[in-house]
C-alpha cells in the first residue's frame, strides 16, 4: 500500500537546488493570469526548511516596503516554482531562524560564508 | 450508468493538479468490481445492481457464497455490495472499473470509522471539561450533573454520555475527484475519507447536486 501511495505522489522538483538555512534566494514562480502565465520573482532570506519527502517545503522571508516583513512558504516538489537561485551564502548556527523576526536594519543583516 | 464503486483505502497524501495546485487527498484502490446480480421490481422488489470486490481464495468463502458467483462464472470474491439503480444498463458478469468516474465529479464515500472503544464524554461529544485549576481535583474530565433535583427527579432520555465510539457507518459527501488511475485502479478524492488504512469503502455518485 505505501507503494501505492509513492506512486502518485510528485517527482522532485529538479529546478530547485540544495537550499540552507539563511541562503538568499531568488525564486521565481509561475503565475497564472487568465490564459496567460507570467514568472514572479520572490527575492530574501530561507528562514525554515521544512523536511518531509512529498510536503517538503521551505519558507523565504523578505522585508517590503515601509519595513514590513513578508514571508512566503513554497512547497519543494511544486511544479509552480520555476526556478531557485542561490545567490549568497550566509553563516547561521540555527536551523530555523525564526529570530530574524525580531530584526530590522542593520541586526538583520548575515554574514556571508565562503567555501 | 452505474456510478458506484467498491474499494480499498490506501492513506492519505498530497498531490498536484495541472494547474499546480496542492490538494490533499486520499487514496483508494477501487475495483475492478464485477456485477454479481442485476435486482429487479419483479422478482426482488425493487432494482438494483450487486457488485463484488476483492479476488480471494474458494476456500475463503461459504459454498453458499460460491456457488452464487460460480453460476455465472465470476471469480470468487470477497465483498459483495448492492447500489440501487433505476435502470441498470449492465449484464452479470461485467467488470466495473475506476473509468466509470472522471475528474472533477463529486462522490459520496462511505465507511466504517475508526473504533475509540468506550470514550468519555470530552471525546465524544466535545464536553469542554473542567477547570484544570482552581481546586479541581480528579474532575477534568467528567461530565458534571445529570439533571436538575426533585423535579423532573431523573435523566432526560438521550442524553449525552460516555460510551462506545466509533466502527459506526460513516458517509463523507461531495468529495472531488482529483485523479483518477485506471492503470493502477486508483482513485484520489479531495479530503478525509472514514476508516482506517486497509478499510472497505463505498464510492457512489453524490446526493447533493
């Protein structure tokens, strides 16, 4: 029965690479406009990585205009996501940084990591 | 056309449509079923088509039982389900598929729910519980007072209390159907469906339309 199950579920979504906790990403999604589809970029900070096969997901927090934060949680397997960038690196010691909440300014900048 | 299916529930997961979007769903493994027996006014009373599900070995079933589907030379099967139909456009021995249903119909499940044995009336009937606080003691969880005092000097019928839960015949309605397998029989609906993993189901055409 849990073949069964496996079956059916989404194949692995081959555009998105290896992410980390506090990697600055770029994603872009495709979005539907009546019949007509456009990429919508999506640019900030993976706070959480959320493991789980078929619900993977990962959750991308960015700070708009007037300061205000957004976040947004992509499923890993969705066939909407396009593509992921990984444009910068950065040294974290959480898995989930939630405490990036809290900041503004300059305490919500990282440092970047170097291979 | 008879729209009603036996099947087996696989479990839950989370699929995509074409358009991208996650659903939650769960799996059954529905059919193949074969018609067993065409009901009719004339001779049962009423109409209606038996479908059978699950091939298993003779020696699983009463002779009672095979000789009713070696007469028409259907394999032996294990779960034996009556859908009523006006007119049923089939003949015995018919193989009824997951064909019959196609994406973005909605359909009526129903099953057997899981069993809770004897529960409290917090489980049962959502009692809200008392104060974990305040000098409660050993009460978290009991149903308070019965009824008022001298007048009406007993419980009312039917009130709520603690007792068996669940195994009980369970209809979940209008459930999408998100995909449908025909390779594999499998079905996906949108949402819970009663039961536990392994559990018989029945899939008809909704009532609600």
């Amino acid at each position: 029965m849990a073949d069964l199950l496996k079956a059916v579920e989404a194949r692995k979504n081959e555009k998105i690479p290896e992410l980390q906790p506090g990697d600055t990403v770029n994603v872009h999604t495709k979005i539907k406009e009546g019949d007509r589809e456009r990429i919508q970029e999506f640019k900030g900070t993976v706070i959480r990585l959320r493991k789980g096969g078929n619900e993977a997901s990962f959750t991308v927090r960015r700070v708009a205009s007037n300061g205000i934060g957004v976040e947004r949680t992509f499923l890993l397997r969705s066939p909407r996501v396009d593509k992921v960038v990984v444009e910068r690196h950065n040294k974290v010691r959480r898995a989930q940084l939630y405490f990036m909440r809290g900041r503004t300014g300059k305490s919500a900048r990282l440092k970047q990591k170097f291979e | 056309m008879l729209k009603g299916l036996i099947g087996k529930k696989i479990g839950m997961t989370q699929i995509f449509d074409d358009q991208g979007v996650a659903y939650p769903v769960t799996l059954i493994e529905a059919g193949p079923c074969y018609v067993t027996q065409i009901r009719k006014p004339e001779k049962e009373g009423y109409s209606a088509v038996q479908l059978g599900f699950g091939e298993v070995h003779p020696k699983r079933l009463s002779n009672g039982e095979l000789g009713h589907l070696n007469a028409n030379k259907i394999p032996p099967m294990r779960f034996l389900r009556e859908f009523r139909i006006k007119t049923p456009e089939l003949n015995i021995g018919d193989k009824v598929t997951v064909d019959v249903f196609a994406v973005g119909e909605r359909v009526d499940v129903l099953g057997v729910s899981k069993g809770k044995g004897f529960a409290g009336v917090v489980k049962r009937h959502h009692f809200h519980g008392m104060n974990a606080t305040h000098g409660t003691s050993d009460r978290n969880r009991a149903p308070g007072s019965n009824s008022s005092g001298t007048t009406p000097g007993r419980v009312y019928r039917g009130s709520r209390r603690a007792g068996h839960m669940g195994m009980d015949r369970v209809t979940s309605q209008n459930l999408k159907v998100v995909m449908v397998d025909a390779e594999r029989n499998l079905i996906a609906l949108h949402g819970a469906v009663p039961g536990g993993k392994g559990s018989l189901v029945v899939l008809k055409e909704t009532r609600k339309q």
